[in-house]
C-alpha cells in the first residue's frame, strides 16, 4: 500500500472577525508579490479596513487545511473586483486557489455581469487566471493587466 501524504482536504469558509491576524500572516508570507505589514498600511490595507469591509458585507473567504488558515480570497463587492487571492508557500497546486476563486467569483456574479482584477504579466498568478477563464483586456505601462471575466450564460434544458 503507498502512503499518501498531505490528503487533508481544504475547508473553504467565509472569514470571521477573528482571522484579520491570519490574513495579514498569509499576506505578508507569499512567495510571489509579498509585502510587509508597513507596506500594507501605507497602502490603506490595516486591520480596520479590512474588518470594516468584512462586516459590512460577505466578501472574504478562508481556505483552511486541518484547521489552520492557509489561503484567502477577497472581492470587492462594489467595484466588481477580485481584490486580492493569496496561499501560503507549500499548500499551492492543491485547488484551494481554484475553490477561493470560485467563492469570489460567485459573489461578485451575484451582483454583476463582468468582473474583473489585476496582476502582473510576469507572474505565475496571470497563468492561473487564464486557466480560470479570464481574459486579458488591457496591459499597463507598469507590468500589471486587467483581467475580466463575464457571467456564464445559463443554458436551458429541452
């Protein structure tokens, strides 16, 4: 019998007040397009404003493996935008991107027909979106594109 390790399956659960730490934790320990808790505030990324989105409508969500945060995905409610979507080093390649995703993209659809983010063309990020569906619409000076997706039309059964 071969052993199989890591077979924990994810949970992916709308985030509480309690997890503002762990998204800060998971933020600031990415591989890719990390930034510092000083970095995030000078941004206007602090633990109020996170909290204050969070409560006033269900747009964060929180991937845990065996109990632990491992990943989150935020959307913008208002603007239609996938805000932000991060996993920690060591739990990619699992789907929990993918079920993050997911969960951002339904709320958003809730509300509108197109939506949309932005991301690096370098980065490994980019690639996972377009496997998702998103397509490029515009390119920036700085490196960064907008990426947009429209709502599946739903098929009726004959």
């Amino acid at each position: 019998m071969t052993a199989f390790k890591n077979l924990s399956i994810p949970c992916i659960r709308p985030a509480t007040p309690a997890d503002v730490g762990a998204i800060f934790d998971i933020r600031t320990r990415v591989k890719e397009n990390p930034l510092s808790r000083e970095q995030l505030t000078e941004m206007g990324i602090t633990d109020e404003a996170i909290l204050e989105a969070m409560l006033a409508a269900p747009c964060l969500w929180i991937a845990e493996v065996d109990g632990a945060p491992v990943g989150f995905s935020m959307a913008d409610l208002e603007e239609a935008s996938v805000f932000a979507m991060f996993i920690l080093p060591g739990f990619e390649d699992r789907g929990i991107g993918r079920s993050l995703m997911a969960r951002a993209e339904e709320a958003l659809f809730d509300l509108h027909s197109t939506i949309w983010l932005e991301t690096s063309a370098e980065s490994r990020a980019f690639g996972f979106y377009q496997k998702l569906g998103w397509q490029e619409v515009e390119r920036f000076e700085d490196g960064d594109v907008r990426l947009e997706k429209t709502k599946p039309v739903a098929r009726s059964h004959r």
